[in-house]
C-alpha cells in the first residue's frame, strides 16, 4: 500500500535573511534552501502533497516567504516546460534523421555498393541509439520531474513555529 501521507519537511531558520538571494530585488530562495527542500522532496516515493514547516525562533516575514515559495514554484515550472519542450523536439528529430539516414542507405545499397561501408547507417544508428536513450532514461527523469512539480504546486502547506528560549512552540500559524 502506498504511503499517502504528506510529505513534512522542517526547516529550521535561525537568521531570515539567510534565506534568501542577496542579489535578487525580489523575494526569491538562495540556492542552499531550494536544494535542502529538493533534496527532501525527492526522498520521498509517494506523496500526496507537500507539508513545509518553518521554525524559527524570531516571528518572520510570513508573506514575503510565501511569495518567494511561489516565486520559485513558478520558475521551477518555466524551466521544466522549456526542458521537456527540448527533450521532446530532440526526440523527435533523432528519430527522424535516424530513419531517414537508415532508409536512404537501405534503399540506395542496392545501387551503390559502396554504401554498405559509409558513415550514413552509423549516424542512423547512432541517432535511433540516441533516440531510445531519451526514451529509457530522460523521459521518466522527466515524467518525476512533473510528479515533483505537480506536488510542490498542489496540496502543499507551509506552516510557521516559533519557539521561545524553552524550545515550547509559542506561535504557529498556517
């Protein structure tokens, strides 16, 4: 049976402006806190969503981290569509140029002999080769890729805890 739970991962901040970009003018993640939170959605097999708690023991900005948590999302997205926008049209055109380069070699054996020994049934080879690497490796890269996607943007919480010098959760909020 399948664990349906969601997926709950703490994130402990002990200073907020270590969280984000230095660089950026807008709120957006530093990469360290995007590959803490990757690394520990990835870790799990089957999850219904996504549960983000954020600890800390000073209140924090919580829309400003909302929105870098939306931002990222989104950016997140763009980068996989143009990915798998890449991966698809080079699968097409491997497969292509494959079949045609095996086909004309085929078909023009017969008259030229020579054909046999050139480069034109490797590179047909080499590009079907290519083609079915895509197909076994890069397209379920890709089809967990969107799992992972679809679970940060649906079903995904974040909730605030803060602690006092007791570690007592005094504050949480959703």
């Amino acid at each position: 049976m399948a664990n349906t739970a969601s997926t709950n991962i703490k994130l402990i901040v002990t200073d907020e402006k270590d969280l984000y970009s230095k660089f950026s003018p807008e709120d957006e993640f530093n990469d360290s806190v995007k590959t803490y939170i990757k690394s520990k959605i990835t870790d799990e097999s089957s999850t219904k969503g996504i549960s983000l708690t954020v600890v800390s023991r000073k209140p924090l900005d919580e829309e400003k981290f909302r929105a870098a948590a939306a931002s990222w999302i989104r950016d997140e997205k763009a980068k996989f569509r143009a990915k798998e926008k890449n991966t698809f049209f080079m699968l097409i055109g491997l497969l292509i140029f494959g079949s045609i380069m095996l086909i004309l070699c085929l078909s023009l054996q017969k008259n030229i002999f020579e054909l046999q020994y050139s480069l034109m049934p490797i590179m047909g080879s080499l590009a079907l080769s290519k083609a079915t690497g895509i197909l076994v490796i890069d397209m379920p890269v890709i089809q967990a890729q969107k799992w992972i996607l679809n679970a940060m943007n649906k079903n995904n919480v974040i909730q605030f805890e803060y602690e006092s010098d007791s570690n007592d959760i005094i504050y949480a909020a959703d």
